[in-house]
C-alpha cells in the first residue's frame, strides 16, 4: 500500500486537470509505477463521472421564485409563533387571571365589610366614674342594651356633636363673612353710596 | 466587496434581484450533491429548498466569519444528514431490469452501472464524516480548506478523513466484488 501522503491528496486535482504542470508530471510519474494510487484514481474516477440527472430548466427557473414564496411563508409563520409565544409567556393564562380577580373581590370585599364595623375609640367619663374607653363596634339594636350602655353611647354621641358644632362654627362665621364681603365689593359707587345713606338713617333712628 | 456578500446585503434591503441571483448562482451545485447524498430527485429537491429557506431566514444569524457558500453547505448537509440517517438510500436497480439497448458499448455500460451501484452501496457503509469529506472532494471539487470550513473541522482533520475514506471505499468495494464473484461462481455451479 502506498503511504505517500502528498501524491493521494494531489490524485482528486489530477482527476480535475487543475494541476499546475510541476504537479502533474509529478503524478503522472508515480502514477506509472504505483497500482495502489491508480486504483484510488479509478475510483474517484468513477465517484467523480456519477451522474446527476438534469431536472429541466423549467425547474431551475422556478426555483428562485418557489425559494421566495417560501421563505415569505415562513417569515409570517415565525411572526405569528412569536405574538403567540409572547402573549403565553407575558400574558397570564386565563385560569390565572379569573383566579385572580376573583381573589381580590374577596379581597376588597371583606376589607369593604369589615371597616364600618369597626368604630372610633372614644373616651367617655360618666358622672364620678373614671374615664374610660369604649368602641362603637357592631350595630346592635338599642333594645338589646341595658341602661348603661345607652348612657354611655348618649354620652358619647353628645361629645361628637359638640366637638364637630366647635369646628365648623368658625366656617360658618367665615363664610357668612365671605359672602357679605364679597356682596359689597361687587356693588358699584352709586348703590355703594345708597346703602351708606341707609344706614346712616337707621342709626339715626336708632 | 466579495459578491456574495453584496448580493446579501442587497437582499437583506429587500432587493428581490438579489435574492434571485444567489439562488441561481448556488442552486445547480448544491442540488447535485444532495442529489448523491440522497440518491433521489424529491429528496433532493425538497432539501434544496429547505436548504435555501433556512439560509435565508436565518440571515440576520449569518456572522460572515465563513463564506456565505460555506454556510450555505453547511446547513445543506446538515439538513441531508437527518434524511440519510432516517431512510434507506440505497435504490438497488437489479442488473435484470437495465433496458439494453443494441449497442456495441451496452456491455461495457452494464460493467460500469454495475460498478456505480457497487460504488453507492460502499458510500453508504462509509462513516458519515469519511462520506461526505470524498463526496465533497470528489464530487462537488471542493479544495480541503472549504471542505474543513463546511464539516467545521480542521484541514488537517478534513485530509485525514479522505485518507481514510478511501482507503475504507477501496476495501469495502473489494470485499463486495468478492462476494458478488463467489456468488456467480456458485450459481454457475449449480447450473452445470
């Protein structure tokens, strides 16, 4: 068997006549006494003339535009995979989303029936008793109270009254102020002037 | 600019002349060697076109650190290999049913058909890397540094590989040769 390396690999360039002319000497030469390297040309030989059959140039012509299609198709399936692959991957499935929603209605529902029940710690002092705290918690009908309670609850009520009478007291002064101040600014000099003589009568009469 | 890359960038603006003119300019070679790799004209035409769709597609991916037709066999083979690997290639044709034409070579084209089939059922007991090295040296007249660009190895390795497939292509030729000789030569013993 013949072990040079460098003539077997040149054999295929042989067979294609893209040897240089050095080369081809150089082949053809060992090519005469070598029977291992021509039975490898002969074979590549035979790989070499292996026939392709000619589909036709219709075919050939085709192709491009069959090749286009394709390609187009394919651009628009990858598009529509990748929306959907998205809106898998960002958007919660179905089951999730109506889990969750109807979570939080429950949620916001019992946060929504639990804060008016829920009434203000008041501090409330009856008579000599010590002030103590008492909360307005669930509604219970005043039936159900003993007179205790009641004195209590009237008790306290009466403080609310009191202390929201004391806040919006100042409003309504102010208010009664602001609107009898703006009247005036709006009236022009002759019934400006009028409204000086009337009271200028009025105190006069006393 | 290399053309290749020319044609791509044109393409790749949407110039549909482009597009076609790499078709054109890839698709004859690149059929006839799916065509000997597969041993059919619809496997090789719908590997063709999945070939070129694949590269077209996937463009954007192409880092042209090889040449386009580099990366072009590249996924061409890549493609082949899978069909190879599925189906049997072999189409055996029995000797029996060549048309023979009257001619005074038909005995001579027997000889030689017979041996191409001998030829494509040695190929298909090469290993597949040793296959397709000779397929592509042989056949598609690549030089060994664009075959080690396309089998991703070195040209080294690409050498060694054809080395090797030859040797393994002579051996196993020689051993079906054998067995087909001793075959008739006990048929003929049976007739007599």
């Amino acid at each position: 068997m013949c072990n040079d390396k460098d003539i077997k690999e040149l054999i295929p360039s042989y067979l294609d006549q893209v040897l240089d002319e050095h080369e081809h000497e150089m082949v053809m030469k060992h090519l005469e006494s070598c029977g291992d390297c021509r039975a490898d040309l002969d074979l590549l030989h035979l790989m070499h003339e292996e026939l392709v059959p000619d589909p036709g140039k219709a075919y050939w012509d085709e192709m491009p535009s069959r090749i286009f299609r394709a390609v187009k198709a394919r651009k628009a399936r990858k598009w529509s995979f990748e929306l959907s692959w998205l809106t898998e991957r960002l958007i919660l499935p179905r089951w999730v989303i109506a889990a969750s929603t109807v979570g939080l209605a429950l949620v916001i529902s019992w946060f929504a029936v639990q804060a008016p029940q829920r009434g203000p710690v008041v501090t409330v002092s009856q008579n000599d008793e010590p002030a103590h705290e008492i909360m307005v918690s669930d509604a219970v009908p005043l039936s159900d109270l003993d007179h205790d309670q009641l004195a209590t609850i009237a008790t306290w009520a009466r403080s609310e009254l009191v202390s929201i009478a004391h806040e919006a007291a100042p409003v309504m002064a102010n208010t009664a102020d602001t609107d009898f101040y703006e009247e005036i600014t709006e009236l022009n000099t002759n019934e400006a002037e009028r409204l000086s003589i009337m009271l200028d009568q009025w105190e006069q009469e006393g | 600019m290399d053309e290749d890359l020319d044609l791509i960038n044109r393409t790749e603006a949407g110039e549909r002349e482009a597009f076609d003119d790499l078709v054109k300019k890839y698709q004859k070679p690149l059929y006839a060697m799916l065509y000997r790799m597969v041993g059919n004209h619809e496997d090789a035409s719908d590997l063709l076109q999945k070939a070129f769709v694949k590269a077209f597609t996937g463009l954007k991916s192409f880092e042209r650190r090889s040449t386009f037709k580099t990366w072009l066999y590249q996924i061409a083979i890549n493609l082949a290999k899978n069909v190879y690997r599925e189906r049997s290639r072999i189409e055996l044709v029995p000797i029996d049913n060549v048309i023979i034409k009257r001619d005074p070579r038909t005995l001579e084209a027997m000889i030689v058909n017979e041996n191409r089939q001998l030829l494509r059922q040695a190929l298909a007991r090469l290993p597949e890397k040793q296959r397709i090295t000779l397929m592509l040296r042989v056949q598609s007249e690549k030089k060994f540094e664009e075959i080690a660009g396309i089998m991703k190895c070195s040209v080294g390795t690409a050498k060694a590989n054809f080395h090797h497939g030859v040797r393994k292509l002579k051996a196993i030729m020689l051993e079906m040769n054998k067995r087909q000789q001793s075959g008739e030569g006990s048929q003929k013993q049976d007739n007599t």
